[in-house]
C-alpha cells in the first residue's frame, strides 16, 4: 500500500504530525523586522494620544453622571 492508501483507510504513520516546512524555514524569515519611519511613528503616537483623551473626556462625563445621581436624584 503507498501512504494515500495508508491515509484514507486511517492508518497514519507515527511522524503524520510532524511539520517538515516549519523545521526547515531559518530563523529570519520567521521572526521578520518591519522597521517604520518616523512620520509614521509619530502619527501612531499622536493618534494614541487622542483616544487617551477621548478616554479621559468619557470617564470625566461619566463621573459627572454618577455624582449627579447620587447627589441630586438621591434627594429627591
């Protein structure tokens, strides 16, 4: 029987496992540097630094609410 046989009835040989690719691929292909320049690291900054803010702005109106509810509706 060749391994197309072997493989269809479900005899599997014991390395059916194995990834042969992954043993053979060197080091620097796997594990690629993508440097960027830095107008493009700098937008991302910039960018990271507006949701900051966005994030600050909810949690500032969201505190407001919440001293609002407990304060004013609580009286009444």
């Amino acid at each position: 029987m060749n391994e197309r046989e072997l493989f269809e009835k479900g005899c599997f040989s014991p390395s059916w496992l194995d990834d042969s690719e992954a043993e053979q691929m060197p080091i620097s292909t796997v594990y690629a540097r993508h440097n960027k320049d830095m107008k493009t690291l700098l937008k991302e900054l910039d960018q990271i630094k507006e949701r900051i803010q966005e994030i600050q702005a909810r949690q500032w109106h969201l505190a407001k609410l919440i001293h609002f509810h407990e304060n004013e509706l609580a009286k009444e």
